[in-house]
C-alpha cells in the first residue's frame, strides 16, 4: 500500500485552511518502526493541524496504536515558548514548551490502554530518546526530545521549497541568473553586553526564577534583554524602577489558595513587559520597606535617588 504525501498534504490543507494556527510538522515516518510494512517516501513532512483532534475519526472510541499514540503526544504537549503555570491539587507546576503535566492514568485513558502498558510504551519511546519522562509528586512531567524539530514550521518550509526548486530547476543563461538576484537587507543583530542595563536587568530576573525553582535551566539571556530594551527605549520606562520592581516581585507573598504572588506568574521579561502596568499598581502601594532595595538605586556618593542607570555609566 502507498500512500502519497502530496495528497495528503493537499487534503489536510483544504481540511484546515492557512487562518487557523497551531500545526505539527510530521517528518520522514515512514522511517520510523511504528510504520513498518507501510511504503512511504523517505524523506519530506506534512503539516498535521491540532484540530484534527475535532474530527470525527479521531474522535471515535478506540485503542489507540502506538503510532496514534506518539501523534498524540506531539499534538498534546506545550507548543508555545513561553512557560506556562499549571495548578495541579494546590500545587503550582511549570509546563515549559514540549512538555505535558498529565498522570500515566490520564495518557492510559486517552489511549484505551492499561497503566501498566502506558508505562511500558513510555519507556520504549525514552529508549529510543523521543521523549523523557520525569515522575513529579503529583504527576508525570513528559518531554518530547527535539521538540522545535516538529514545530519548527519555518525550517520544514524551506526544506521543501529547497526539494522543489531543485526538481524543476532546468539551465540558465548567466544573464537570466543575474535577473533572479534578489537583494537581501541585512538586518543587524544587536548584542548586550554583561554590563548593559537590559542584560543586568534580565539576569536578575533569571536567577531569581531558577532560586525559586520556577525556571529548569538558563534562559537565553540577550532575548530577554530585547523585552527590558524595549521596556526602556519604547515605554520609557526607569531602568531603577525596573530594578525595584523585580525585587518587589520576588518579595509579593501569596493570597490564600487563589493568589501566588508576582514572582510565580512573571516568568520572562516578555511576561514582565505585558503586565507591567498592573504590577506597578500594586507596586506603588507595596510599603516603603519594600522599596527601593536595589543596590544600584541609590549613588554612593550622594543621598539623592538615581533616575536610570545609564545615570551611573553603566550601558
């Protein structure tokens, strides 16, 4: 049996025009052991849309096999950069992206399996270094390894712009070669360095996330510093103020069982830069022990506030 990854891809895309987001991108399968005795091409993708989860086929009571199984982990896990608080019985978790808060028992009753066959199935595919599973206190944190190689669209896209252009490409005249030049503008990166407000500013948040054990590893610290740029240069927000605020919010105790304070919802610069208006509501009516706790604040040879911290050369 064959099956035509064009057509599929044709069918898919009239299924789920290009206005809807949140798509997969399903690479070589017929590689994968899960398809044995299926003749497909070696190489190539299709785009798999997350609403095909709505469909009625998918829908329909079944056991899954294991192939539907690790498409439904792909569909299932966080697709978005940015990390994602999850409360689970009183107790805030961190969903970064490729991952998934769910209990075996939650993944067996998705599938139609047994616990016990879920965990099998889950230490298969660890085996085979597609995904990892770390077991919580309340619930399995599951990882899909190399997720951005399924979700990276842009990449799968030129990949197969590159294969087509290569198939039809026929010989040209050096003249008709010079007509298809396209100029590219060069776009300058720039780059913070340690001692810029914006990398000094978004470190501290970052260290102050892995303390606290909200963040699992380092982020990366110059796209961070783009947001707190942005901040300053744009805003015109104070580059003390921002530092303040960060120890403020470190320091914002819970409310009960319904509010976990500033430093458990902001969890990037960019998060920061979002809710800055609201956090400096309840900033301005922290008491005055709570501010002004910046070490950078305050000029050490003059009593007087700073105002910013290129005030004090540091840039």
């Amino acid at each position: 049996m064959k099956i035509n990854q064009s057509n599929q891809a044709q069918a898919l895309k009239r299924t789920f025009p290009a206005r809807f987001t949140g798509l997969i991108v399903l690479h070589g399968l017929g590689e994968g052991w899960f398809w044995r005795g299926v003749s497909m091409a070696e190489s190539g993708w299709i785009k798999l849309h997350r609403k095909i989860r709505e469909n009625l086929l998918w829908k329909k009571p079944r056991k899954f096999s294991q192939a539907e199984a690790w498409i439904d982990i792909l569909l299932e896990v966080r697709w978005e950069d940015e990390p994602e608080q999850v409360l689970i019985k009183n107790t805030i978790l961190t969903c970064c992206q490729g991952e998934s808060l769910k209990s075996l028992d939650t993944w067996a009753e998705r599938w139609g399996w047994t616990k016990s066959a879920t965990r099998r199935f889950f230490t298969l595919l660890k085996n085979l270094k597609q995904i990892d599973t770390v077991n919580d206190t309340i619930t399995t944190r599951l990882s899909v390894c190399n997720y951005k190689s399924y979700q990276n669209e842009r990449n799968a896209d030129e990949t197969q712009v590159k294969q087509r252009r290569n198939a039809s490409e026929t010989e040209a005249t050096p003249e008709e070669e010079v007509k298809k030049v396209k100029k590219v503008k060069k776009v300058k990166k720039t780059t913070y360095t340690e001692t810029s407000i914006e990398f000094i500013l978004s470190k501290k948040l970052a260290d102050n996330l892995c303390k606290a054990g909200r963040l699992r590893q380092q982020p990366d610290i110059q796209k961070w510093a783009v947001h707190v740029d942005r901040m300053i240069r744009i805003d015109k927000r104070m580059g003390a103020e921002i530092d303040d605020m960060l120890t403020w919010i470190q320091a914002d105790p819970p409310s009960g069982d319904t509010w976990p304070g500033w430093g458990a919802v902001i969890l990037s610069t960019q998060n920061l830069r979002d809710k800055y208006d609201k956090i400096y509501a309840r900033y301005k009516d922290a008491t005055p022990r709570t501010k002004g706790s910046s070490r950078l604040h305050q000029d050490s040879g003059s009593d007087e506030a700073i105002t910013d911290y290129r005030d004090i050369g540091i840039r």
